[in-house]
C-alpha cells in the first residue's frame, strides 16, 4: 500500500474533564475523499483542529507523508500544506477576495501587496479547477456558498494539498452542493487529498471513498464507502441499541398546553431558519426535537419563549393566542425557557447565587414589596433551592461565575422550574455536563413531566431524546422531517431524517 | 503548622474567596501600589515621601477647616461618583459625568437667579436641586437614548456631549447671564435666599456634604435593596438572559442613565449653591473625571464611594500642605490618582484570575467529594 | 466687517492658522487610526499628547534642538501608549477604563515632571527653541499657496504626507492588510497566522509615537513653552477626528481641517475683535461627530472588532 499522506495515532484531547477525542487513529491516502462521519460532540471538528494547529494533542502521534510531524499554529499547518476550512468561515467581511486569501502570507521580495499577481493567479485557480469567484468582489457581499468558495481558493493558493472540509454542504443550496462535489472530485483526480467532516450519509455515499464513524471522542469504524449502507452507516453513527434507563410509565396525557401553526422564520441573511413548523405539546408529556444543531431547533425554542418573532404562522398556550406577547407575559402565563447557551441567556456570572435564581419573580410578591427586594424572602427560597437542586457553592451570595458549569446549569434549572411552569422550552439542557449532573437534570425534567407540565426538550444527542420523550420530532432544515411515538421509533428513520435523507 | 496552615486557609477565605474580601482586598492593594510608586516618584525628585504623606494627611485633617475642605471637594465627587456608579452597573459607560455637571450646575445657577429673590429659601434651594437633576438627567438621556434606540456606542456621544456643554455654559455666562460688573465671564452672585447654609461656622462646609451623605443611602438602598436597582444590576451583568428572564434591558438602561446624570446635574448644583455662589467656567475642575476614577475605586459600591471620594478629595485638599511643607508639587496627587485608577484596572485582570482559581479549586473539591461518595457506595 | 473677513489677508492667515491646528489633530488622528484600525481604542491620547507635549518641549529645552525635542515627545507617547497596550492586549481590561486612567496619571505625570524639573516659578518662563518653517524652494515663492502651504513648520508636511503614506500603509502593504484583518476578525487573523497580539503593540506604538509628536507641535510649534494641560482637549477632538473622518486617513485630513478651520477662524475673529458667539464655532467639530454617528447609524464605518479583547484560547 502506498505510504498515507496523513497518519494520526492515538490522538487525546482533553477539556478540562471532557475528552473531545480519546485515542482516535486516522490515516489518509493520497487522492482520497475520506469521510469523518459523526454526530454533534462526537469529537470530528477538534480531531482535524488538531491537524490543523488549533489545537495541540494531548496525546498522540501525527504523521505527514511518513515525517513526524508537530503542529503548533496554522502556519505550521500550511507549511506541511494542510489547509481547512472551517464551518464558520474565518474570511474578513470587510476585504475583498483577494485579499482575503493572501492574507497572512508572508511574500519574500517586498512588504508591499501584489494584489494584481494575486488576483491573477486566484483566476487561474478558480479556472483550474473550476471554482468561480471574483477577486475584486468584498467578501461581505457573496452568499455563503460563494464564501466558501473562497474558502477553499485561500487554501489551493496557499498550496494546501490536504483539504480539510468542516459541514461543508450545511450553508449551501442543492445546486452548489453539487457543484461543490464536483470540484472535489476533479481535486481528489488531481492528486489532492480531502478530509469531509459531515454528519449526512449521502455525502458520504456519493462522494467518498473511505468513511471514519466518530461516536463520543472514539473511532467506530473505518471502512470503504462503498462497502457501507445508509442503514448500517446511520446505526453506527447515532449509535447503540437505545436503553431505556428511565421508568417513564405513561402517565395521564393532559390537554394540549403549547401549539404552534405553521411558524415560518428567516434569518437576516434572507435565509430560512423555521419553515412551517405545526406542532402541539400536552400537559404531561415530553415531545422530543431530535437533529444536528442549527437546523432550526434554538430557533423554535427562542419563538415560543418569545425571544424572537415569527415572520408567520402563531403560537398557542392554552388555547390562547400568545404570538405577539412579549417575554414577561409569557413567563407570567407559566412559560419557562432554558437556554442553549446559559452565559448567552441564562445566567448573570457576576451577581450571586440567590440573585440569579429570584430574577424570574424578583418583582413579585413574596420578594417584593412596594418596589423594594424582600431579603428574607429571596434568602430563604435560595436556600431551598440550593438545598433540594443540590447546587454546590460555598453561599448563597457566591458568585454565579464561581460555580462550576454544571452546578451553573443546575441554578438555571432551579430558577425555571422551581415556578412549577406549564410549559418547560429546554434546549440541550444537558449540554457540556458531567454525567451525574446530566442524569440529574434528566428525572428532573421527568419530574416535571409528572406534575403535568407540558415539556418541549430539545437535543442533540439522540439518546437523550429516546430516553426522555413521549413522542419525537426530528428537524432539518428549518423543517419537521419525522415525527413518531417513541416506543414505535425506529432509530435508522430518524437517523436518515437528521442526515436530511427523509423530506 | 496544620494549625498556621488552617489559619492562613482561612485568611486566603476571606480575603480572596469572598466577594467582598476580594474587592477590598484588591482595592488595598491598588492603592497601596499607587502609594508606593508615588513614594519613589518623590524620592526620586528628592524630597521625602514620608514627610510628603504626612502633609497631605494634615493638609487634609489636621484641623477642623482642613477637614471641612476635605468634606466640601469630597462632596460633588462623591455625588458624580455615586450616578456613575448607577450606569457602570448598568454597564453603560458614561465618561459625561463632567458635562453633566455642567448642566445641572447651569440651571441650577438660572433657577436662583430667575426665582431667588422672590421665593424663600424653603421653597427656591429644593426648585434648584430639582433643575440641577433634571438638566443633568436630560444630558445623560441624549447618549442614552442613541444607545438604546440606534445602537450608537454612548463612550463617544457623552464625551462629545462634555464638549458641548462646557461650550454653551461658557457662551451663557459670557453673553446673556454675564455679570455685568465682572470682567471675565461669570453669572452674577445668586441671591441669599439661594445660597446653601453653611453648617459649620467659619468653614465652608455646606449643606450639600449632608445632602450627599443622604444621596449615598438612597443610591445604595436603590441599587441593592430595590427592584429598579436588581433590574439595573442583570441588565448590566448579562443584558442577553435579563431580557430572557424578562425585563425590559432598554427602559433599564436609559433609567439608569438619567440617574447616573441626574447624580453629576447635583454635583454641579452643590458647586453653584453651595460653593462659588455664582455659575463659572471653572465650576468642575474636573470633578466628572476625577469621579470615573472614584466610581472604579470604590468598585461601584455606594458606600465604599465615601472613602473612596475622601481619598481623592483629601489627595487634592493636602496638596497645597504637601506643596510647602515638602517641597513636593502639588500634581504629584494628580499622579498618584492616575496611578489608582490604572492599578484598579489591573485589578480587574487580579480579580478574574483569583476567580478563576476559585473555581478550579471547588471544581477539585466537589470531585474529591463525589469520589468519597463514590468509595462509600462500594 | 464683511470686508475685513473677505480680504485676502484674513483669509490667508486663518487658512494658515486653520493648517496649523489641524496639524497636531491630525498626527495624533492618524495615530489613533492605526491604533483603531488593529482593533485597540485609545481614549487616551488626551494624556498622552500631553506627555509628547512635555517631553519634546523638555528636550529641545535641554539640547537646544527641536528635532530631537520631537523624538524625545514620540518616545515619551510610546512609553505610555505601551501601558495601554500591556493593560488591552495581554491582560484584556476594559480599553475605556484604561485610558480614563492614562489621562488623568498623564495630568499628573507631566505637571509633576515638569515642576520638578524647571521648579514652579512663573515669573521667568522656560523656553524651548521652537521649530522654524521650512521654505520649499521654487514652491514657496508662488503668490498666495506659496506662504500658505510652502512655507511651514516641518511637522505640518510630516502630518499631511503621513496621509498618503498611511494610505499606502494600510490598503497596499501587507502589514495594512493584517491590521485592517486584526480589527475585523482577530480570530479570521489568528488561523491564517497572524500574530494579532504582535500586530496590535506594533499599532499602539504607532499610535504613541504619532500622538507624541503630535503633542510636541503645541509646546515646539504653537509656542515654545508649556504650560498646565497644554492640550486641552485637542486629544479627545482626535479621536472625534477619526470617527467623523470614517477611519480612513483622507476622511481624518478632512475631519482635522474642518476643526481646525472652525477653532482658527474663531480666534481670528476674535483677534480682529469681532464679537461673535465663538463658543458655538468650537462646538461644530463635536456637534459634528455626533450627528454623523446618528446619521450613519447601524452601518458603522469602525473595525468590527474595536475595543473587544482577544485573548487566544489553547
């Protein structure tokens, strides 16, 4: 066999008590498209940080055609001529093209830009191989497949002949996707070898030529595409046989609490981030949304929560139309929302534990009186809750930024659901934990599901949402593309509908 | 020694560990640091620091007239610093205490001149301070407004908006309230009936020094003991989840400006009426900076402002004593202040690595414990 | 009256004075912009000309040169702005908190230097030899410009010719690219290989250097002495100047001309004893910066990432 271009072994990275990737092989041969297939937090965008200089290993070996190889910075990346493109594009709004793509580059002869030079060779590139953009064009005005374009350009101009893709088909529209394709193939022929991160087996079908399963920082598997099927591919990613460790005993389904109709949504870039999503929640039940991050899913939560507007379409809480009230209406109708991203929206890191946990009704009574704070009050609810939410902090008056995350989310908790809400919104309300706080926050979401509480949970993981729900909807796109009862899911359908596979 | 270890464990607990230890603790050494480093600029042009220090100690309370200065220079300080403290809660950086000192000082100066001399002093010193906190609540609401409505960063438009009303009070007293009897630009003397009363005979420490100790428990009742004041504190710490947990961030943050200006609109009525009896070009002497470097001593807190504008006041009231006594220049103070305010920044930097090593350490210990739980289970 | 503000004597002496006091604006406008352009907000160039102002004029005292009393005030200004930088860049404190803190320590700072150097007696002021104009042969014996632009003090040609240098700098150099790429998106700048910590002390250095100097044409060039709070203001028009002047070095020329205009005529008029509310002249330049802030809201013309601190994360 001939000598691989990249050889990783035993790759560790570590942070803080999470190990993204845990002793991961990876080896890529020359003129291949390799996939790294996988889901959120299986560990596929640090592993290539890794290779890219992001990161430096904790542990592990690296490599490139047969050198030992020590990545400290991108520019070493590049000079072993590793380029990757991240999922966020790391292009600057405000330069052009071409500049954007001679950036950082260090020309011997003079300390003057050349940007005609550049721009001619861009051209040339982009001819080459097929891949259109207008050097002259601001970066801030192209859509974002066009972006990426450039993207790449920066790489192939930078000499890259190991191409890392991050989810590159997530910002692009069919059309450029098979555009995109098309131009990988037509490198991988010339020569150049490319790493596709992705989550979609279709990509890895049509496109690829090995396929690397990640699954929770571990390697799964490493097999030919074309010896790999949509089933097995999608068992394989989102994983084992589903367990049920929680006894969640049907219990009485009550009246529908939460209802949307047909909310639709776009984004200021113009593109859609909620297309015609109907769906109801009832009293005692937990309704899964199941899904790969940004299709949607923080979007649906923030509409209902009221944090954002829907463009059409309406929200219904008990049977009332909320659409257009706003966030402290809603709080007061027993809405409570946890956040995706609590140092974004859930916690105030500089104020104490007590503050953070009154907010919600810091102006009602028992904790107010007359416009003034009612100290005995908030100490003595905080106490409680510190008490029965078990978060650990040396006082009430601590500051939140001194807690550790998951006692931080436990606070977050407390606070929204201590008002024994009708509606609970949680988005990825585990996210980043330990596996005691997560399981914790598990019974006690059930809990609530008990006490009759309409509960909209969304996740990531998928086994989170297996264990949890009563019924299951699973979003791509801005759109609902499966919905089942949990006890008749079957986990490659879903599967298929988080890779976009099921319209 | 595990004995001296649990007392030093104890000591690092309240002196780092706390919230407030800790603020206290860096403020210390902010100044401790600024002291020392003023001590070897001292030494360096070749006077004595000690000798210098102790000047200024006396020079600022070695007798009763000197601690009455003291009090009067700490009071617009104390009463600028006490609104910003309001707005840098609300994170709202407001560097126009200085104009709005001006306004409020302006009209202030034009209600006493228009109604002095008809209305008695019950009556005219309470209208006084009412304009003084409205023209400096209605200079504070510009910047405010941009920033909540368009999003205009407020740093620049309140510095602009100092320009401004240094410019149009220079313009007021030169040409339509010009005391005509002068030859430089002031308004006339406000009538008596105006004027504050002086509350120690023989000095001129005015009512003013009380109306800002009063000013002191309102503000600090405001900002942690009501709802108004919670509400400014979240939408300052995290605006993002202040409005997810429901409250209206914007109205928050123009109400804590127009207090914030407000405060600074009576540090300048309390310089009109209570100190130079007439409106002047000189009436801050850069009150509404020196009170930024005040606010960040005192961390924002009220009560920690009146030793923090005591420190500044009595820094500037010793200067004079240090002058020639030691032979030190008196803008050796105005160094040492500089040299505060850039150790309390520093300290910003302190604070958020002793923080962070807090957590690491109760992140440890919450491990340690799960493991002896861990171990007990089995 | 009108016949005294049109005659060509009035007009050429205020476009003169106007040149002459948008020099130091626009040096340390200049300096700021490159500062501003990295991603680091200087609201301290108040203090720091003053330093310049200080140094230069203690230097020229000193040596009798006032070449080297402007490098002198250059240096000085980059030793402060380097407290800044070590303050924004490596610790990542508040930019705003820092420079209010630099202003008033350079209060201090300079009034405590120069006491102790020339003692405080005010009846015999200390004199520094000043800058003289420099004639540009040929150019300087045309009729009219040739006084007006052909024959000044050497930093109003240094303060005007930094303009298309700096353009030059920034938009066709590759250091311009990566400062412009450090204001924008530092992390973009990070993983294409940019040092944006190394990038951004190499502008606040720029800054204090241009800023110094800009300080030493008040006390070298203005006049040729210094006094208390000499600046007086000036540092903080310069940073309205960049802002009104949309943070590109032509848009600052034009910015630093208009204030120097509105500040230059008011002291002709002033001079000549026309009794005009001058007050509101000298308000223009800040009137100005606020309505265009109102004006082009939403669509900042400013680095993206101003005043933001980035420290990289392993």
């Amino acid at each position: 066999m001939e000598q691989p271009v990249v050889e990783m072994k035993g790759m560790v990275k570590r942070f803080g008590s999470l190990t993204a990737v845990d002793r991961v092989d990876f080896t890529l041969q020359k003129g291949t498209i390799h996939a790294l297939l996988g889901e959120n937090g299986a560990g596929k965008s640090t592993l290539m940080n890794l290779l890219a200089g992001l990161y430096q290993p904790d542990e592990g070996k690296i490599r490139i055609n047969g050198e030992a190889a020590v990545i400290h910075s991108p520019r070493d990346a590049y000079d072993r001529k590793i380029g990757m493109v991240h999922q966020h594009f790391m292009l600057i709004p405000k330069l052009t093209v071409a500049e954007n793509i001679i950036l950082g580059l260090q020309t011997r002869s003079s300390p003057l830009l050349n940007i005609k030079d550049a721009s001619g060779q861009i051209r040339e590139l982009s001819q080459r191989f097929g891949i259109q953009a207008d050097p002259d064009a601001l970066v801030e005005e192209l859509t974002s497949g066009e972006q990426q374009r450039v993207e790449i350009l920066k790489m192939l101009y930078r000499n890259a002949d190991i191409l890392i893709l991050d989810e590159p088909t997530a910002v692009l529209t069919p059309q450029e996707v098979s555009s995109l394709f098309q131009v990988l193939r037509k490198m991988a022929g010339q020569g150049f070898s490319i790493i596709l991160i992705t989550h979609k087996l279709e990509e890895v079908l049509s496109l690829c030529d090995t396929v690397d399963i990640l699954r929770d920082g571990k390697k799964i598997d490493s097999r030919p595409a074309s010896e790999s099927d949509r089933n097995s591919l999608a068992r394989m990613m989102v994983g084992r046989e589903v367990l049920l460790e929680y006894d969640r005993l049907s219990g009485e389904q009550g009246e529908t609490v939460l209802e949307t109709k047909g909310i639709s949504a776009k984004g200021s870039d113009g593109r859609d981030l909620l297309q015609d999503i109907s769906l109801q929640v009832r009293a005692g039940e937990i309704l899964g949304v199941a899904g790969v991050s940004g299709n949607g899913q923080s979007e649906l939560a923030k509409t209902c929560a009221g944090l954002r507007r829907a463009d059409s379409g309406s929200i219904l809480c008990s049977g009332r139309d909320i659409t257009g009230t706003s966030i402290a209406q809603r709080i007061r109708l027993g809405i409570s929302y946890i956040p995706d991203d609590r140092h974004a929206l859930g916690m105030f890191p500089g104020m104490g534990v007590a503050d953070n946990l009154v907010v919600k009704q810091h102006d009602r009574p028992p904790f107010s009186r007359r416009g003034f704070r009612r100290e005995s009050a908030i100490h003595s609810s905080a106490d409680k809750l510190i008490d029965s939410y078990n978060i650990r902090t040396t006082s009430r008056d601590t500051s939140m930024r001194s807690l550790s995350g998951g006692n931080q989310q436990k606070a977050v908790l407390a606070r929204e659901l201590s008002v024994s809400p009708q509606v609970i919104i949680a988005d990825q309300p585990t996210r980043g934990l330990d596996v005691g706080a997560i399981e914790y926050i598990h019974q006690l979401l059930l809990e609530h599901r008990r006490r009759n509480a309409a509960v909209l949970l969304i996740s990531t993981e998928l086994d989170e949402i297996l264990n949890l729900s009563d019924r299951i909807i699973v979003m791509y796109a801005g759109r609902i593309t499966y919905t089942c009862d949990t006890d008749s899911a079957d986990i490659e359908q879903i599967g298929l509908a988080m890779a976009g596979e099921l319209q | 020694m595990t004995k001296q270890r649990q007392y030093i464990r104890t000591l690092q607990h309240h002196l780092l560990w706390s919230d407030f230890g800790r603020q206290v603790t860096t403020a210390v050494m902010a100044i401790a640091a600024a002291l020392l480093l003023g001590a070897l600029c001292i030494a360096a042009i070749g006077a004595s620091p000690l000798k210098a220090y102790g000047a200024i100690i006396s020079g600022a309370f070695g007798n009763t007239n000197a601690v009455a200065e003291t009090a009067v220079k700490a009071a617009p300080l104390l009463l600028a610093g006490l609104g910003l403290s309001v707005a840098y809660r609300a994170n709202m950086w407001n560097i126009g205490a200085e104009g709005q000192i001006f306004a409020g000082g302006m009209a202030a100066a034009v209600t006493a001149l228009t109604l002095g001399t008809q209305l008695p002093a019950a009556v005219v010193i309470p209208l006084q301070f009412l304009a003084g906190l409205t023209a400096g609540a209605l200079w504070a609401f510009i910047p405010a407004i941009l920033k909540t409505k368009l999003g205009i960063d407020e740093i620049i438009n309140t510095i602009m908006l100092n320009y401004i009303a240094v410019l149009a009070v220079g313009w007021l007293i030169q040409n339509p309230l010009r005391d005509p009897s002068a030859g430089f630009p002031r308004t006339s003397m406000i009538p008596e009936a105006s004027q504050l009363p002086i509350i120690l005979a023989r000095t001129r420490l005015h009512v003013g020094v009380l109306i800002a100790l009063v000013f002191v428990v309102i503000i600090h009742v405001v900002l942690w003991k009501s709802t108004l004041g919670f509400k400014i504190r979240t939408a300052g710490d995290n605006p993002g989840a202040a409005r997810a947990c429901g409250i209206r961030v914007n109205r928050v943050l123009i109400i804590s400006m127009l207090i914030s200006g407000g405060m600074a609109g009576l540090a300048g009525t309390i310089q009109v009426t209570g100190l130079h009896f007439r409106m002047i070009q000189d009436i801050s002497g850069g009150i509404g900076f020196s009170a930024i470097a005040v606010t960040l001593l005192a961390n924002n807190q009220p009560a920690a402002l009146i030793l923090s504008a005591l420190f500044m006041a009595a820094l500037d009231v010793g200067a004079n004593t240090m002058q020639y006594q030691a032979d030190v220049p008196v803008a050796v103070v105005n160094l040492i202040q500089g040299l505060v305010i850039l150790f309390v920044v520093g300290r910003e930097f302190l604070y958020r690595r002793i923080t962070r090593r807090h957590q690491a350490f109760s992140e440890k210990q919450e491990k340690l414990s799960h493991a002896a739980e861990g171990a007990k289970e089995q | 009256m009108w016949e005294v503000l049109a005659s060509t004597t009035f007009v050429i002496g205020l476009l003169q004075a106007a040149l002459r006091t948008a020099t130091p604006l626009l040096l340390a406008g200049i300096g700021e912009l490159y500062g501003e352009r990295s991603g680091i907000l200087n609201i301290g160039l108040e203090g720091i000309m003053l330093i310049g102002c200080l140094f230069g004029f203690m230097t020229a005292n000193m040596t009798g040169v006032p070449a080297l009393g402007i490098l002198a005030g250059g240096a000085a200004g980059i030793v402060i702005a380097l407290i800044h930088g070590v303050l924004s860049i490596s610790l990542g404190v508040s930019q705003v908190v820092s420079g209010v803190g630099i202003n008033i320590l350079c209060t201090g700072l300079s009034l405590t230097i120069y006491r102790a150097v020339f003692g405080a007696s005010y009846s015999d002021l200390p004199r520094a030899p000043g800058m003289t104009p420099v004639q540009i042969p040929l150019l300087s014996d045309l009729p009219v410009i040739g006084t007006l632009l052909f024959s000044q003090l050497p930093l109003v040609y240094i303060a005007f010719a930094l303009v298309p240098v700096t353009w030059f700098v920034l938009y066709r150099s590759e250091l311009g690219l990566k400062i412009r790429a450090c204001g924008e998106h530092p992390m973009a700048a990070e993983t294409v290989g940019i040092h944006v910590a190394r990038i951004r002390y190499l502008c606040v250095v720029i800054t204090g250097f241009l800023t110094g100097i800009g300080g030493t044409f008040l006390s070298l060039g203005l006049l040729n002495f210094f006094r208390d709070n000499m600046t007086a203001g000036r540092g903080w028009i310069a940073i309205a100047v960049v802002i009104f002047g949309r943070w590109k070095p032509t848009g600052i020329m034009g910015a630093a001309l208009v204030f120097g205009l509105a500040s230059a005529f008011q002291m002709r008029l002033q001079a000549i004893g026309i009794d005009v509310p001058y007050q509101f002249l000298l308000m223009i330049p800040y009137v100005l910066t606020m309505l265009i802030l109102i004006v082009t809201y939403g669509r900042s013309a400013g680095p993206a990432a101003l005043g933001k601190p980035f420290i990289k994360e392993q």
